[in-house]
C-alpha cells in the first residue's frame, strides 16, 4: 500500500491537524474548516454563521480594529480569505515560509479572541445587507437562491439564503453572535490543514501553542439531515425586468460526499457540459448559438446532494434551449455512451484533479476539506481508481436512477410570459411522461 503523501494528527483537546511539508517551495498555507455553516442555523437566525463570518475580521483582543486585523497578515506579504458554505466556514492564511508562524498566530486570534464589539455589528448589519442586494441585482447569483428555497423549502436551511434576509440580519446582535461562536469554534469542531514549505515537527509545535491549549467540546454538534418528499415535479416560472432568462433544471439525487454514486454522476455532469466539445455546450453555443454560457454539475452536502443544468436563453430561444436539455437527458437514459466518450470525461475529470494539485493553497484547500466533509482524504491514485472503475453501463443506471420527475426542479427567471409558461409546461410534461416509460 503506498504511504499517504500526508501526516494526520489528533490533538488531546479533538482538533484535526493535516500536515504536509513541500521543500521546493517557498510559502506555507494554513487552512482551516469549522462545522459553523448555515446547516447549523435556526430560520429565525438565517445568516448568522455568514455574519460571524465577517466579524471576525473586524477586531480582537489584540488586533483592536479591522485596519490592524487587515495589516497584521498583509504588511508581511501574507494572503488572506475566509468563506462560508451550507455546511461549514473556511479561513485561510498563506505566507513566505518565514511567516509561518505568524499564519498560526493570526487565525487563532481572529477564531478566539475577536471581541464583537456592538458598534461593529451595527456596521457590519449595513455592509451584509449591501451584499444581499448586490447578490439579488446579479441574475446568475439569485437564481440558485431562488430554486435552492423551490427545491428544499425555506423551512429548510439549504432552502434558505447563505446571507439570511433582511429581517433576520437587522436582528443579529452580540449575544446571538457570541452565544453561536462559543458553541461552535473550538478546536474539537475544527480541522486545520497546513502545506508547504514548513518542517512537520514545526507545524506540530505551531498547531499545539495555538489550537491545543484551547479547550474543547469533545463532542461534535449535528443538525437534522436533509429528506427530500415530493409531491410532484416543481416548476417555477418568474417574471422578472431582465433581458435574458436565467435557467435551472435539476434534480434531487441524494448524493452526499461519501455516497457510492458520486464518482458515475460527476462523470456523468461532464458527458453533458464539460469543455467545448461536451455534449450540451457544444449543441447550446456552438451548433445553435442560443447561449453564451452553460454548465452543469453536482451539489453535494452531508446527507444529500443535487445535479443540475444551468445557463442563460433569451425569451425566443427558451424553448430551443429546453428541448436541446431534455433531449440529452433522455439520450442519456436511453442509450449508453460509447467507451470512446466515457475514456475522454475520465482524462479530463483526472487531468482537472492533477492541476487542482499543483500549488500548496490547492492542495491545503483540498485535504482540509475532504477531512472535515468526509473524514477521510483520498489520494490521486485512489480517485484515479474509483474513476477506472466506472463503466457505460454505471452512467446509464445513475441516470435512469436520479433523472427522474420525482425529483425534478425546473426555474426560469427573466422577461417570460404566458405563452412560455404554457410552452415550457408542454415540453416538460411530454419529457416526464417519457420519463416514466425509460426509468420502469
């Protein structure tokens, strides 16, 4: 068995630590990972774990005010990032080797020691809602808040906008933010990844002065997993003052991180829309010049998932576009791809995989995450084996299996009007009645 190209350390207090020291170059990368993402949030609290977020840049006990948060990592040349998804937070710190320590020193201040001053909130409250209507301005970002909410619910967190709404942001206070804080970041909910240039005894040192001495729950806080029920096909068509329509059309797969079918749908996702001379965005741009732009792809979480089609149509070639989607879809389940096809999706797919490798940021991003999602980090060469192993019969029963009007959301947001909605209403009833037949 070939020896992990990593060392993985517990820490007594339950922080994970995943090292990997890479002489030839010259920073070091500090990743780390908390289970604080809005999966762990009340309906009446939507947008309190992205707005913790931010106010750990605005002041610690130490770093006093956002300008000093900001000058500690940037006047040694230092990059900086953080961002929030469904299902945790990542903050990030990548130095010159020689500032390793000051990467360790920066992330534990701003992750324990920021003071959530009031007067900071109320500043931060006008900057958040800022970016909520910045975010509904942009037609590419609103549509997936709007069918993730027609998908799952806004009763349900991955229904609900990252951002939260107006209303819940106006209401976020101290409190709420020190009480959410003190029950999610510690080191037991945290992993930290660190790759480069920086010996592994040194990153043991820096992790155990910085994270280890911190107490902790042992004990990992859960939220309620993600059932999906429907009554019947969810369509959704709105009217909107843009010159384009923005299109989405996926599917519930139940495909979480460490699910079985994950590896026959993503070669699948890539059969549909990946690279110029894939199947939907060669037909779409190239052949019908009804697109600038289509992609298709899965979401996956931690106890369910989605694979969707996405891309942007004017009012006159809506339909085009849809019955362009569905044919492929249909091709899909009816008949196999050829071994020639599937032997192209899985060099790209392992092409994409070696260049996402190839710098220590990548590859920090990439272990920290793998660990806090799926406790478990696979090699090159072991997600080279699970691609092998899928075969033309495999895409063909992952599509027959999850490509189905049981668990359809189709939304279309822009100038449309009645004529489409019955239009677009026919071509999905005839494409589900086919469905019907082709999945029995």
């Amino acid at each position: 068995m070939n020896k992990k190209p990593y060392t993985k350390i517990n820490l007594p207090n339950g922080l994970t630590l995943v090292a990997k020291f890479i002489p030839w170059v010259q920073s070091v990368s500090v990743y780390i990972v908390v289970h604080a993402g809005p999966r762990y949030e009340t309906k009446q609290a939507s947008g309190l774990a992205h707005f913790l977020e931010h106010m750990l840049f605005e002041g610690t006990k130490k770093l006093t005010s956002s300008k000093e948060v900001a000058e500690y990592i940037e006047k040694i040349g230092g990059i900086r990032s953080a961002f929030t998804e469904k299902d945790y937070v990542l903050y990030s710190a990548k130095v010159p080797k020689k500032y390793a320590r000051e990467a360790f020193d920066y992330l534990a201040e701003i992750l324990f020691n920021s003071t959530l001053q009031k007067e900071a909130v109320e500043k931060e409250k006008r900057i958040v809602l800022q970016e909520l209507k910045l975010s509904k301005d942009n037609p590419e970002v609103d549509i997936w808040e709007s069918w993730m909410e027609c998908v799952f619910g806004k009763d349900h967190p991955l229904g609900r906008s990252t951002l939260g709404d107006t209303s819940t942001i106006k209401t976020i206070t101290r409190e709420k933010l020190k009480t959410y804080r003190d029950n999610l970041y510690v080191p037991s909910n945290m992993v930290i990844a660190v790759i480069g240039n920086l010996q592994i005894t040194q990153i043991k040192n820096y992790a155990m002065k910085y994270f280890g001495k911190i107490h902790s729950k042992i004990t990992r806080p859960y939220f309620n997993k993600s059932f999906f029920r429907p009554k019947k096909t969810c369509i959704k068509l709105i009217k909107s003052d843009r010159l384009q329509n923005q299109l989405i059309l996926g599917f519930v797969t139940g495909i979480s991180y460490k699910h079985k079918d994950r590896f026959p749908m993503k070669l699948l996702s890539d059969v549909i829309c990946s690279g110029i001379n894939s199947r939907l965005f060669h037909k779409l741009v190239y052949e019908l010049a009804i697109a600038y732009a289509v992609g298709a792809g899965n979401l996956f979480f931690s106890d369910t998932g989605l694979f969707y089609i996405s891309g942007g149509f004017s009012s006159e070639h809506i339909d085009e576009a849809l019955r362009a989607i569905l044919a492929e879809l249909s091709n899909l389940i009816e008949e196999r791809i050829s071994l020639k096809e599937l032997e192209e999706v899985k060099q790209k797919n392992k092409a994409a995989l070696v260049f996402s490798q190839e710098t220590p940021d990548a590859i920090a991003y990439s272990y920290v995450v793998q660990e806090a999602t799926e406790k478990k980090i696979m090699t090159i060469d072991e997600v080279f084996s699970e691609i092998n192993k899928v075969s033309v019969n495999d895409i063909q029963n992952v599509a027959r299996r999850y490509l189905t009007n049981k668990n359809a959301c189709l939304m279309i947001k822009g100038p449309l009007d009645n004529v489409s909605w019955n239009s677009t209403q026919r071509l999905l009833n005839k494409y589900f009645l086919r469905l019907r037949v082709l999945t029995l």
